[in-house]
C-alpha cells in the first residue's frame, strides 16, 4: 500500500514501516506528513499550520477511504 501512495498523495508522504507498537503493543504502519519548523504555540505560525492541515489532510483521508475495508477487516480479525 505504502509504495503506491507517494506516487498520488505527494512525495512528503512519510512511514509506512512497522517500526511504531500500537495498544497491546501490537506493530503497526503509520503513514504521515510532516511540517517543520512550526511551533503550536506560536499564533504567528497559524497560518502556515492551518494552510498545512486543509492542503493535506484531505489526501491522508483519500487514503484512508480507499483502504477502509481492509482496515476494518484486519481490526475484526486480530
């Protein structure tokens, strides 16, 4: 999955490795972009959060649409 979505979701796209545990330390792939140099709680750096939020996160969630069945069916079965 990881190795196609670089191609349509940018080349920012980072993850995809099983290096991260989630509950019951089970391994799990995350799938993120990253904006440095931006400080949360700097007001002055709003903007460019914001501007970063509303460019990709609709992309991550094309991602998750597209996957969504096989992620509920893993769910179910683990």
């Amino acid at each position: 999955m990881f190795s196609v979505l670089p191609e349509t979701h940018g080349s920012g796209l980072r993850g995809g490795s099983e290096d991260y545990l989630g509950m019951g330390e089970r391994p799990l792939s995350v799938i993120y972009f990253e904006l440095k140099d931006v400080n949360l709680y700097h007001p002055a750096d709003w903007d460019k959060i914001y501007a970063f939020f509303a460019e990709k996160m609709p992309l991550l969630e094309q991602a998750y649409w597209e996957y969504r069945d096989l992620i509920n069916e893993r769910i179910k079965n683990s």
